[in-house]
C-alpha cells in the first residue's frame, strides 16, 4: 500500500493516476467511507470535501479523531468550464515543448471508416 491515496470522483481520477498516485474511485461521502475502511495501512488520504460534507456529523468526527489513516479533505471540484481542448492542447505544449493539434479523433480515439 502506498503512503499517500486520493479518493475521488472517476472523472478525476484519471489525471492522479497519470501523476503516479494510487486512486480510488468514489461517487460520493458513503463510497469513500466504504474505501477508507480497509486503508489502515495508508499514511495519509486526500479526499474531496464534498465527500466529507456528505457524511452524517458522526462519520465526520470519526474521520478526523482516527490515529490512522490521516484524512485530508481538499476542495476537488471538476468542472469543465471554457475551451477544454485548448486548455488540454497547452498543457501538453508544456509537457513535451512543441504544440500536438487535438482533433476529436485524438479525443476520443474513433477512427474514421477506412482508417
């Protein structure tokens, strides 16, 4: 088990797998109740807020006065605001030093007929 885990959304969770960090995947507060669960062997878990407000008052408490693992409740929203292909063509400019032009096919990996 590794020392650090994001519990969040399936939306996101592929972009904290691209960065290296072991992911579970949660629609929402009871989902990530259920995972952090069997994570006693965890140092720390990053959980969305929102999760966390989900949550009975109880099951708050219980978060925050558990030894192990230490849960942080960061705010992770996605939203998907603006030109998102362009904000996604940028980054990967930045990452590998010369602009790649995203078309929908590169999107979503469909092919046209005799291709």
């Amino acid at each position: 088990m590794s020392d650090l885990v994001i519990v969040c959304s399936s939306v996101m969770a592929d972009g904290f797998r691209l960065a290296g960090l072991e992911v579970r995947e949660a629609e929402n507060g009871p989902e990530m109740r259920a995972h952090l669960c069997d994570m006693s062997d965890n140092s720390v878990v990053v959980v969305p807020q929102q999760f966390v407000d989900d949550l009975p008052q109880r099951d708050r408490q219980d978060l925050v006065q558990a030894d192990k693992p230490l849960i942080i409740p960061v705010p992770l929203e996605w939203r998907a605001a603006g030109d998102t292909r362009k904000e996604f063509a940028n980054m990967i400019k930045k990452i590998v030093g010369f602009k790649i032009p995203l078309t929908s096919q590169v999107l979503t990996g469909s092919r046209e007929a005799g291709s």
